[in-house]
C-alpha cells in the first residue's frame, strides 16, 4: 500500500472471517467451519484516485474473492494530532 502511485499514507488491516461466495481453494478447517479467514484493510483514499487504488491491489495481491465498497466520508482526522520528537505537526497531520 506504501508502494502504490500515489502511496496510501495510511490504513488499517485487521483479521476477518468470511461467509458466502464460495469455498475454493479454503482449508479443510475453514469448510468445516463454513467461514474462510479474510483480511480486511480500511484506507481513506481520494475519491479520483479509488480506481487507480483498487486496480493497483487487483494486480500486486493474488487473492481469490477479493471484495470492496467505497463510502463517502464527511471528516477525517485526529482528535489529538501526532507529533514529532521536536513537537511539530507530523506530515500525516496535514492530510
């Protein structure tokens, strides 16, 4: 995600387990259990750049059932900004 043109300066990831679509190429495990394990990654891109975003993932990550949605967001931000060690604003501040 740092590595893309223009580089996401920020997001989340966390574990997730699906449900649905289908169960090709999921562990025996995860068949039995009816739910296969996901990652799921939030970003907050701009809204021209979510197509050069979400084909730039499509390409670098070879993952079956890759799934989206794009929402439009009112605010983002930092209820306490981040600083630096000398107690300037961080570049991440200013987006």
């Amino acid at each position: 995600m740092l590595s893309l043109d223009p580089p996401v300066p920020g997001f989340t990831t966390w574990d997730a387990e699906g449900h649905g679509f289908s169960f090709a190429g999921s562990t025996v495990n995860e068949r039995v259990r009816g739910r296969v394990k996901k990652n799921l990654i939030t970003a907050v891109v701009k809204h021209a750049d979510a197509d050069l975003f979400l084909e730039a993932v499509a390409q670098r990550v070879p993952a079956l059932h890759i799934a989206f949605w794009i929402e439009p967001l009112e605010r983002f931000g930092q209820l306490r900004p981040l600083t630096s060690a000398r107690g300037n604003e961080t570049e991440a501040d200013s987006l």
